[in-house]
C-alpha cells in the first residue's frame, strides 16, 4: 500500500513537527528551572513510578504476552519484562539522579584578557535531544532523569514491543512534570512506528540537536547512516586485557575471570586476552583453566593452542568479533608493542586494561593506546558511568567527539562564552 | 565525458584512501612526539616560510594572474593575493601558536571511586581532520600549526584558484617535518579536484574523525550534507547588539559603531541593532547619525524610521540576514523580553551583546540568551580566538557539541580516562 506509506509517513513527519516546535518552546522554560524544581521533578517520576506499579505491570504484562505469542527470544523477552524489583530499581535510579549535583550554570573557566574583557565559560544544556531506543523500558525514565537534570528536552522512540509498558512509565513521567510545575513537552514519546523514528532521524523539523540510539549495533549503525544531527553513538565493545611479562599471576587470574565472566553481555566485557610470550608458559595454562571451568570457550593463536591445547583455533575474524558471549580469542604477543599495534589494529577503542606490576610498562601502555577508557590492574568490566561515580548513565559514547565514554548528565551539557566588559570597542 | 569522471572519481577515492592510512600511520607518530618536537616543527614551519618567500609568491603572482583573467570578483582576489606583510604574518602566526602551552596530556580532572579506582581524564588528540577551504592560502600554514599543535593529522583540500600557492606553503611544512624528524604525512594536500573533495568528504575509507569546513555559507551547507564524518561548522554570524534602556548613551554609541563597522565582513560584525523603545527617542538619532556618517545603510522598523527617517524599511527579511557588509537592521524593542525573544527567533546562536549600566539586567540577558558567545557592554567584534586569549583559532564553531564560539588548539583535542587500580573485579 504505497499510498497508506506516504499518508503515514506525512503524518509522521507532521506530528514529529509539532513535537519539535512543543520541544523548543518547554526548552526555553527548561533551561531557565533552577536545579531544585529539576529536582524536584526527578524525584517526583520515582514517586509517581511507584504509585502506578499495578498499571505498569499490567501494560508490561501486555507487551510481554505479545512478545512470547511472536517469538520475540528470551533474551530479549528478559529484557522487556518488568516486575517487582525492576520497578523498584528505575525509581531508585531516579532518585539518585535527582541527588546528584547540577551541571548546569557551573563555571569551567575564567581569565581575563589584555583588552580588560572578563571570559567565562559556563555550562548550558544541549537543547534538544532525539532518543531512540529498543526493548528495555526502564530506558523511558532514565532518560527523562537524565536529560531534565541536564536541562535539555528529550522526544522518545521506544521499541514497539515495549509500547505499552514505554506509555505507562511516559504518563507517571508526564504526572510528574506537571506537579513540578514544568511543560510536559519537555519530554515526549512518539508513536512506535517506523515512521516516526524516521521523522525523529530527519531532525523534527530542525528542532533535533542530538541523536542518541541505544540499543543493538543494527540500530546504532542504521541511526548514524539516516541521522541529520549529530550522533552520540554507542558502537562495539571490543574490550582487551593484556597480561604483561611481569603481571602478579593471582591478580592476572583473577581480573581475567571478572573481565571475561562477570557479565559476557555488556560492552565492557573482555573479548581478547594478550598474553606476553614470556609469560605465557607460566600462567596461560592457571587463567584458562579459571576461564574453561566456569563455561568459557577459549579460540586461541597456534602458540596458546600449544601450551593449553583445549582451545578451538582463533582465525581472524575472532580478532574483530565483540562475542557478548562465553568466548574469548587468546593471542600470544611478542611483547608491549606488539599488545599495543594488536589493539591499534583490532580494537574498538572502548576500554583495555594491562595487568603488571612494572610501573613504567603500566604508563607506556596507558599512554599508548588510544581508547575512550585505558586501566592498570583493573576490570575492563569497570567501564559503566556508575562505577565512574557519574551516577546514571544513557550510554558509553565511542565517539570521539564531545563525550567518550560513560555519558551522565554532565556530558549531556555544552557551554556558552559569558564575557563582561566595561564598554570595550575593538582596535 | 561521464566515463572519465568515473575514472577520475575512482582514481580520486585511492588517493584518497592511501593519504588516509598514511596519514593514520602518522598520527600513532605524532601523538607520541614531545611537546618540544611538536613546537620546533611548527617554529621550522614560519622559518621555511620566510625562506621560501620568493617562490610562494611567485607562485601566488600566477594564481592571482588566473584569478583576475578568470574574473573572480575583487573580493576572492584580495583573499588570494599574498604580499610581504601577509607572509610575515603566517610565519607570525605560527611562531605564536608554536610558543603555545602544550594541550596534550594536560589533566583536566582526577577523582577516586569507593571501588578504590583513580580515575583520571586527560586530553588527546582527536586523531585524523581533513579540511576544505576556499581561497585564503594562510589556511594551509595556520591548520598546519594548529593541528601539530594538538596532535592531530590533517588532510587539506584548499581551493583551486589558489593550488599553486597552496603547493608552495605545503612544500614549506613538509620541510619543517623533515628536519623535525617527523612524518611528512601529518600534513597533506590533496589535489584541487572535485573529486578529491568528495573522496575526503566520504571519509578517505574512514580515516577521518572530523572534517572542518572554512569558507562561505554555500561551502559549509554542501560540506555538513555530504560528510560522513561529524563536522565542525561555521554557519552564519546574526549577531545582535542590544541596547537596553540603562545604557550609557556614549558607550552605546562607541560599541555600535564598532560593532557593525569595525569590519563588516567578520562573522563577530553586529548585523541587528535592537533598541529598548524607553531609551529609542533619546539615543537612537546620535547612534544613528554615527552610523549613517561612516556609510552604513541604515533598515529600521516603523517605531525606528519615525524617529529617524533617514532609513529604509526592514522586512522579515533583515531580521534574518547575515549581511556581512555596510547595513544594519534596526528594531525597536519592548524590553528585555522582547529583545531575548527576538534573538531566539532570529539569531544564529553566535554573538550577542547587551549594552546597560544595570547588573540585573545584564546578568539576565546573558543567562536567558542561548549563543556561544554572549557579552555585556561589549562590541560583538571581540568574538575571536586570538582576543579569547587562544592564540590563532581555526574558525568559530556554531555546533551546539563538543567545542562551541572559538577553535583553537585545545579545542581540537579530545580526552581519554585513565584509570589506576590495584587489581580490582567488580561484584
């Protein structure tokens, strides 16, 4: 029905307009609310959250019935379902969000210059931000959250197997804003259609400053092609831990579990492991045995296949592959540059970590990858906006651009130049 | 002759191709190089070019020569024409950014985690640039030494009018690599071809992180529609002077002067003056008359042209015209309200100033107008890297993210986290 495509289509494009304009307008009055009222309205989508757990839970139960009838998948099944304890996590997030410090107003910098002018730049919001995202519905209030304590509107598109949980968390989001004494249109949800996220990807009209997909990297990649604005992107996590020649054994068993197996689906999560040649004979064999006994496969170079042979040979594409899954690719290395030129190649500048007690080697590898986060003796499952002590996060950026890595509520802000003269004129 | 475009478009994406990877080689080489190699290869640059001064404008004579038998328009010619002065002051210029506070490595925040981590950001390079530019040959030594100066590679795509001054200025920074002992690929220049702008625009096979546009507004909206990569954009300067009602009547005199007619063609030039309708009747014919006496074209609305008739009629139009040239449109406002509003309907979110005697009311405007640069009793004119204190700037960006108002060195860096810990997993 090519016609009915157009009409929607059309109609999209006219409803994202509206939304747009309604975007700026609750923009303006956003960004002049002090950081109580913010606040105050962060805090009260906890509340209203938990008013209407009976309601979101029914409207879950909806969507997730739907879900199994289409054979949606357990794992994404898992990630739509709400109950008890997930209700009670999206409001405590809230609530801490509402606690955390304010970005907005606060001095990044000051000096005067030879003409007697006084500079300082101050954090502003971003304006307005289109998000568009997948299953997990607790995306609607974190997002909310976020984006009111940065000052910046947001217009929503969830995934339509979430509709109806996405609306019922949208109206305690919309109760809240009102009680607050702030525009709801500070933060919308379009309808789920294609449609709509098209129109969203096409700039509402202009009024979009900021794209951020969440979600799978089908997602990401196709936002970033269609996209008019800018893209906050949350790409591959391609994350190394690299065992230097003069790594403590203990310590090197023991992150290489956490990084691996803590959790195999989050982009933190290691999906290479470096081993020095010259420390390979020594503790490949105790840190593979770790990773075995716990339900890892391990794909390993001809080399770590020889000194711990219950690996499956790594080819290639295993060097590229973020797995999200029990798999790590085991490359023997011919020492600091060779880890650092493996990365280089191989990498997705997200996070890597090196474990070693030598200090120096410890600096020339953190110096020398380029990657949104590098570690010394730590987890590369550390990477999450929480553990960075940013409070929430809406993603770890892999861009280059603006923010790299975990995203909060501060790196949802830009700045403006404030300049005070005393009648100055230009030579 | 479509077949040979192909060939041409072809031939033009493996150059292109192959000045990426070697220009991401370069890159590994540079961001690794001292501060001290940076600035001696950036000082060589202005050396070379005093050297070289003969040839560069012999070469310039022959593009200029082109130009006037091409009938290019005065105004492209005298951006093109290089003499003694302005090769001074490229090799000035670059001697100043070369004596420079180095950005890279700078710490721009350190805090612990209850995990025991130590967290760190610092600042890194933002990796590969390619960058169009229209006549001006400066360009090519001033984005030489401001991206040496941050650790990046850059990729210039100059205009063809002046290719030949563009290869002589080239032909002095590959010399000043050489005997800094640098990669020569830090800098290229590709042809002057259409082809070659679109390859680099296409990414150059993904090796660009970031493609800066430096010329008209035509250039930059064909830029920002065909990049791949982000774009740090210079739109338009609609730069707005206000004078309040609490003005010095000598000061809003002096600033508007200055203002508009310091230099017409800036981007910091006012091209709006509003005007509170308390303070119109007593200051509006003396600013006025000064203006009119220095030859500026004068479009008012009603409320202005009755008190001074010697003006033209603005249309809806004028309130949205960057004229870049001897006119300036004239309102007469309601106040501050309808001075921010006005501001928010029309501007371009660059420079504004407010011209009062009282605190509240400037302190107001700056909070409540959302540009990159915003001043009080202040001539629009200073919107400029050089009087921010940034030594040269690259341009003014007008995007929202990552580096807003002036570009210099530091804004064309990025930041990594670097994180210490003690052998941390994470429960």
């Amino acid at each position: 029905m090519p016609d009915s495509n157009v009409t929607s289509a059309t109609d999209a494009r006219d409803v994202l307009a509206r939304m747009g304009r309604d975007a700026r307008a609750a923009q303006r009055v956003l960004a002049n609310a002090s950081a109580g009222v913010r606040s105050a309205a962060i805090a009260a989508i906890a509340d209203e959250v938990e008013k209407a757990k009976a309601e979101i839970l029914a409207a879950n139960a909806q969507d997730v019935a739907d879900a199994e009838k289409n054979d949606l998948g357990a794992a994404k099944i898992d990630r739509l379902r709400l109950d008890d304890a997930r209700i009670a996590g999206i409001a405590e997030a809230a609530r801490a969000i509402a606690a955390q410090a304010d970005p907005l107003g606060a001095e990044i910098g000051r000096w005067g210059v030879k003409s007697g002018l006084q500079i300082a730049r101050v954090r502003t919001p971003i304006g307005v931000i289109g998000m568009i995202f997948e299953s997990r519905p607790n995306v609607t209030v974190d997002a909310a959250a976020l984006t009111l304590r940065s000052g910046n509107c947001v217009i929503l598109r969830g995934g339509s197997d979430a509709a109806r949980s996405n609306a019922a968390l949208h109206a305690c989001v919309q109760r809240a804003l009102t009680g607050a004494g702030l525009p709801e249109a500070c933060v919308q949800l379009t309808p789920a259609s294609r449609a709509a996220a098209d129109a969203l990807l096409e700039g509402a009209d202009g009024a979009i400053d900021l794209i951020i997909p969440r979600g799978g990297k089908g997602l990401v990649k196709a936002v970033q092609e269609k996209a008019k604005a800018p893209v906050l992107a949350h790409l591959e996590g391609i994350c190394h831990l690299y065992i230097h020649s003069a790594a403590n054994l203990e310590m090197a068993r023991a992150v290489a579990l956490n990084a691996k197996m803590r959790r195999t689906g989050v982009c933190g999560a290691a999906e290479t492991l470096l081993i020095d040649r010259a420390a390979a004979e020594t503790m490949l064999p105790a840190i593979a045995r770790d990773l075995t006994a716990a339900g890892c496969e391990l794909r390993g170079d001809a080399t770590a296949r020889a000194i711990y042979p219950d690996m499956a040979p790594a080819t290639e594409e295993d060097w590229r592959t973020e797995y999200l899954d029990s798999v790590l690719a085991v490359r023997v290395v011919d020492g600091m540059d060779a880890a650092v030129d493996h990365i280089a190649e191989y990498g997705s500048n997200h996070t890597e970590s090196i474990i070693t007690d030598d200090e120096d080697a410890a600096e020339h590898f953190l110096r020398h990858v380029d990657s949104a986060i590098v570690m010394h003796n730590a987890s590369t499952q550390f990477a999450d906006g929480g553990e960075f002590g940013m409070g929430a996060e809406i993603g770890i950026s892999t861009n280059r651009l603006h923010a790299r890595g975990p995203v909060g509520a501060e790196q949802l802000t830009t700045f403006k130049y404030v300049v005070h003269g005393s009648g100055q004129t230009r030579p």
